[in-house]
C-alpha cells in the first residue's frame, strides 16, 4: 500500500476477472478486498472469522444455511452492508452482476474453510494485489 488515496472505481475497473478479489489497503490484521462478482459463488464456511459485505454496485444475494435459523437468503443493493457471521454457510450470487467490497483477516480464503467443489468460473484465493 502507497500511501495514497485509493479511488474505488479506478481499482475495480483494473481487472476484469469474476469472483477473484483485489486487496486494496489492509487495516491491522485485516484487509479490504473488492470484487466484480456474477452468477453464483459456491456454499462455503469460515469457521473462525466474520464476513463483511458492502454493494458498491449492483446487487447481491446471500443464501444462508445455519443449523439454528435454517435457510434463508439476503439481498443486498447498492449501499448496502451485511455480516455473515462465523461458522454459518452460505453463497452469495448476483444475477445482474455487481461490484463488492469485503472486509475480513487477512489469509482468509474465498472458498472458506469448508466449501463445495470449487468450479472453474471461482479463484479460490487469499487475495490478488491490485495492478
């Protein structure tokens, strides 16, 4: 990280690839990701960490499946923020596409602890430098 202030949309718009998060600054123990994201991710589950969502553009779905509560889903739009709390599975989706950011310790994979079958169209990734 620069030092600089980071624009949102100039980072997003330097990459393409779907379900495949940049790192953008890192706070502490933690970084901030973003991500172009369409279609469906797959069900998966962080055992010992938290999940922040924001809807930078469009909207996202997040299904959630939890021994306690069930399943249920959530939906997102622009603006929006929710935390998927540990240990509860779930799949976000967006079926128009949209621009996320995502909050979590740093290492933490995008596939989770414990996930589906990975299909090609998902980085399973801790993060890409952004450039």
């Amino acid at each position: 990280m620069n030092g600089e202030p980071i624009l949102l949309r100039t980072a997003l718009a330097g990459f393409d690839k779907l379900w495949s998060p940049r790192i953008v600054t890192r706070v502490n123990d933690y970084e901030v990701r973003i991500a172009k994201v369409s279609g469906e991710h797959i069900w998966h589950v962080h055992e010992n960490t938290d999940e922040f969502f924001m809807v930078l553009d469009g909207e996202l779905s997040i299904a959630l499946r939890d021994a306690d509560t069930g399943e249920r889903a959530v939906t997102l739009p622009q603006g929006a923020v929710f935390v998927v709390p540990r240990g509860v599975e779930h799949r976000p989706s967006s079926a128009r596409g949209a621009s996320i950011l995502m909050f979590e310790p740093t290492g933490t994979s995008s596939v989770g602890d414990r996930h589906d079958p990975v299909p090609g169209h998902i980085d399973a990734t801790v993060g890409h430098a952004l450039g």
